[in-house]
C-alpha cells in the first residue's frame, strides 16, 4: 500500500517511529516536518489529503499532539475521511463504517508501539459494504450538495437561502424539462473554482493579459478533448451560451441580409435560427421550413425542393422541440446540391451523438454548435466545432467578433464534461435515456394522449393536449408542477393556439436518467402525467401523485 505520512513539531518523533515500521511492507511516503522545529499543522496535513483525494497515496497517517488539528485540516478535502483514533477497536469501526482513509493520531495520547498496533489495524481492516453502511457514508459525502457552498450560510445567507431552496427542488420533483440536466460534482466544483478570477481575452498561447497560463492549459484541455470526443477537426470552446454559439458561425460566414434556411420556431426550431424577435431573425433574411403536415417528421425532398428554389447560404438544421432523428447524410446532399453552408444545432442532442445514441453531424457539416448543458449535463455554456478550413473565420468571430474575455471556469467545466463523457458508462447512459423516453412516451400514449409525429427517438417527446384532452400546454405544466413533475408548455407544428398558451407539452428524459431511472420508473412517471392531465382540476389526484413522486425521488437521489 502507498502511505502518506506527515506530523507536526508536536508528533515528530511519533512519525518517524511509524514511518519505520510501517515501512517494511509498505511504502511511506514522509511529507515533512524534516526536523523538530515549531511549524504549522495545517502545511503537512493539506498535502497529505491531497495525495489520498488524488488517489496519488491509498491512505495517510496524520500526528499532532492531539490529533484534532490534523483532523480538521483533512477532512476540508472531498473523497478525504480523517478519523481520530486513540485505540484499535476505534481504528476497526471507523474503518469499517465510516470507511475512512486518514488515520489522525494524539502523540500525547498513545505509547509508540501502541500507535503502531492501530495503525496497522487501521490499514488491514476493509470496508464493509453492508448496505446501511454504504447509504450512511454516501450521506456523508454528499452532505445534501450544500457543503459545496456552506460558506454562504454566513457570508450571504440570502444567496444561501436561493441556492438551499433549488437543492430542496431538485431533491423532491422529477424535473423532466427536455433542456435541463443536473451537472456533476466534479463539473461544479470547476465552475465555481479560482479560473473565474482571471482576464483571458484571446486564445491560448495568444493572450492580451499576462498570468494566463493556467487558464491556457485548462482551455486548451477543453478543445482537445471536444475534438476527441466529437471527431471534430476544429473546437471553439469560449462561446458564453448556444446562441452566441450560433451567432458565431453567422458571423464568420454570411453577411447581414444574406438568406439562412432553418427550422420554423412552431416546428420545433430555436429562437436564435431566426425567430423574428431575435437577433438572427432581425439581421438575416429567413427563410423557414416546416415539418410534414401529416407525419409531423421532416421531408427531407420537400426540403430539397425549396432549398434549391431559395439557394440559402446556410442550410440550418437542429431543432429545440424535434422528437426524430435527422439524417445529416441527407442534409449534406442537399446541401451540396445547393452550394451552401451545412450547419447543424445539435445543442439537444450533443449528448446522445456524445455516446453513440444519435447519428453525429460532424462528419458531414461545416459548423456544429451546441450547449454544453442539456443531454451533456455541463455546464451552461456553447460551443462551436467546424472544419478546419473555417477555424480561422470562426475563431475571430468570437474574440474579438462578438465577446471579450472568455469565463474560463466554466470553460474548465467543459473539459470535465467531455472528460466524463469519455467513459463507457457515458454510452450506456446516452442509451437509457432514449429507452427512457420511448417508454414514457409510449405510456402516456397509451393513456390515449396524441404524441406528436407519434413517438420519439430521442430524448424528447412532444404531448398534443389540446386535441387529446382540450386543454392548453400552459394549463398542463401548471397543473404537473402542482403533482411535482416540472415539464414546459411547447408549441407544436401548425399550433393554433398563443405561443404563451401553446397546444403541447414538451416532456425529457436526460435529468431523470441522470438520477439513475430507468423503464420501471418511467411507466410510473407516464401513468402519474396521464393521471393528472386526465383530471386537470382534480386537486386530490395532484397531492397524491406529488406525494408518490416524492417517495420516488427519494430513491434516486441528484448527484
């Protein structure tokens, strides 16, 4: 075993006394003091929890007089368990119950020999696995995830109040809002890191400020690793949101006036592809395509033909509400028929293409934007992967085209992101949270409700409640919230109905996946969606579903 072993002025003798009879059958690393001068407990103790919560050492031995200080100062460390211990059966429990990896020891409390003993039955015990054990340790861990900002209790206890009162929301309600998901404790912690505090307009290795060479190699980690990850010959990770992602590419390509082809917003396009009130729609000429009437699925001749007929510069694809996969392979054809530039909003989707559970557009389009929030479950924040041949263009079209100095700890967020994104268990998730959808969908289906286009392929699924049970999307997702199911009203193709009432719901399944749900508890959110919906008014059936949905979530706690 690797152990990491430092002391105080205090338990210096004690130290080297174990470090060497610990020694002949492991191997010690001594993290100082290296002589009896007075010191601070706090400089030994912080690089020792640093090597056991790196997985640098599999366990550290902590010496002060009393022990306590040392103790503190390490369990300040996630995934770093210091236990004071003063004798062997203390060693044992901790170890077993608490699973612990620090031993913390009193120099003036235990003999020499003594120490010894404990420490070795500290480092021979397992861990029980027990399953009251397991659950007990996670709650400690965890710490309700306001240990991440419990400074704020006292600094800014308002602030504090916001964020305790999110964590109770996302504890307690199944969130299936189709652009949501629930971030990692690793991308979090990035977030909210020190990489905030610094100025970095320009690229890496190209910086107007001095100082940056953190944050070059964190933004540098980041476009490597979506390039990997995507297949992606060229990444730009700096854009602020997914519209800035998408003005980007407009920026680099196309003039004002210049004619985009895109995804009408009823269809289930975005506000950025050129909806009149955005800046897209006041600055270009677009020209939108529906869906099919009938099938509600994109025809991919009819697109053909009025692509020809309009010859857009860009041919824009991706969609915010499209429950159907789309053959990129179709689009390039059409778009190489045309002349015009490929562009595809896989924002939605990233994360599905991320694990192999959607066809990816990067092969085939000159520009892929996306968020790195939805499917992908980062942090807020776009991002654009292009060709090579457009890196250059794109490049200055977002510093200094149209931002300054990037957040580079959010950008940081991104590069654990795709990181995560780079495990097996990643694909697996990206699967099940299709499977997800497709059986939710189906259950609510079978409730006798219209889902649009008629099912899903995706993470999405669009509910048709005006013309199944003649009530508005706004009515709908005021009437689930009050059940503790949080979807959004959505408008649907050809909706007759104020895009502030709307004729649909929209519904997701990437925030419940990511809980660890799978089909069993997407029958029941289905059949508690249709028993809602089914009795709008019906205040008793919203309180009983709510209160079956809470015990529920119980079970699958937000990471």
């Amino acid at each position: 075993m690797r152990i990491a072993i430092a002391s105080d002025h205090g338990g210096f003798e004690l130290k080297g006394h174990l470090a060497r009879a610990l020694g002949a059958d492991h191997a010690v690393s001594d993290f100082g003091p290296s002589d009896r001068a007075s010191c601070d407990f706090p400089d030994y103790a912080v690089p020792v929890a640093q090597a056991v919560a790196s997985g640098a050492a599999d366990f550290g031995i902590l010496i002060c007089r009393t022990g306590l200080g040392m103790s503190m100062a390490a369990n300040r460390f996630q995934n770093v368990r210091a236990a004071l211990c003063a004798t062997t059966e203390a060693a044992t429990l901790t170890r077993q119950h608490n699973g612990a990896n620090v031993l913390c020891l009193g120099a003036d409390a235990v003999s020499g020999d003594y120490a010894v003993e404990i420490a070795k039955t500290f480092l021979a015990t397992p861990v029980d696995n027990d399953a009251r054990h397991v659950r007990r340790r996670w709650k400690l861990e965890r710490a309700e995830r306001l240990s991440d900002c419990s400074g704020l209790m006292r600094d800014d206890p308002e602030v504090f109040a916001a964020i305790e009162a999110q964590t109770k929301q996302e504890d307690a309600e199944i969130n299936l809002i189709a652009s949501e998901n629930t971030s990692s404790r690793a991308c979090r912690e990035a977030a909210g890191s020190v990489l905030m505090n610094k100025y970095a307009e320009g690229y890496p290795g190209k910086r107007w400020y001095s100082g940056c060479l953190p944050v070059d190699a964190a933004e540098e980690l980041a476009r490597t690793r979506a390039c990997q990850l995507f297949g992606a010959e060229h990444a730009n990770v700096q854009p602020h949101c997914g519209s800035a992602a998408n003005m980007a590419v407009y920026f680099a390509t196309i003039k004002p006036g210049d004619t985009i082809m895109s995804m009408a917003l009823d269809q289930g396009g975005h506000l950025s592809h050129g909806s009149p009130v955005n800046f897209s729609g006041k600055i270009y000429n677009i020209v939108p395509y529906t869906v099919d009437p009938k099938t509600e699925r994109l025809d991919y001749d009819a697109l053909e033909r009025q692509a020809l007929e309009v010859k857009p510069k860009i041919l824009l694809t991706g969609a915010s509400a499209y429950p159907r996969a789309i053959d990129f392979k179709r689009i390039r054809e059409i778009c190489d028929k045309v002349g015009c530039i490929m562009m595809v909003d896989m924002a939605h989707i990233a994360g599905l293409v991320a694990g192999g559970a959607h066809e990816s557009p990067v092969p085939y389009a000159d520009f892929v934007t996306t968020t790195t929030h939805k499917t992908l479950g980062g942090p807020r924040g776009g991002m654009v992967l292009c060709k090579e041949k457009w890196a250059k263009a794109l490049d200055s079209a977002v510093f200094p085209g149209m931002q300054g100095g990037p957040l580079e700890n959010i950008i940081a967020a991104k590069a654990v992101v795709f990181r995560e994104w780079m495990s097996e268990a990643k694909k697996g998730y990206a699967q099940q949270v299709v499977k997800n959808c497709q059986v939710m969908c189906k259950t609510v289906q079978d409730r006798g409700y219209r889902i649009v286009s008629g099912g899903t392929d995706n993470h999405l699924f669009l509910v048709d409640v005006k013309a199944s049970k003649g009530i508005t999307g706004k009515e709908a997702a005021a009437a689930l919230d009050a059940a503790g199911i949080i979807v959004n009203k959505n408008t649907i193709p050809f909706d007759t109905e104020s895009p502030f009432k709307t004729s649909g719901i929209r519904v997701g399944t990437a925030s419940a996946t990511t809980r660890g749900m799978k089909e069993p508890e997407m029958i029941k959110i289905g059949t508690w969606i249709a028993d809602v919906l089914d009795d709008i008014a019906n205040v008793e059936v919203q309180a009983r579903v709510k209160r079956e949905a809470a015990a529920l979530v119980a079970h699958f706690p937000v990471p």
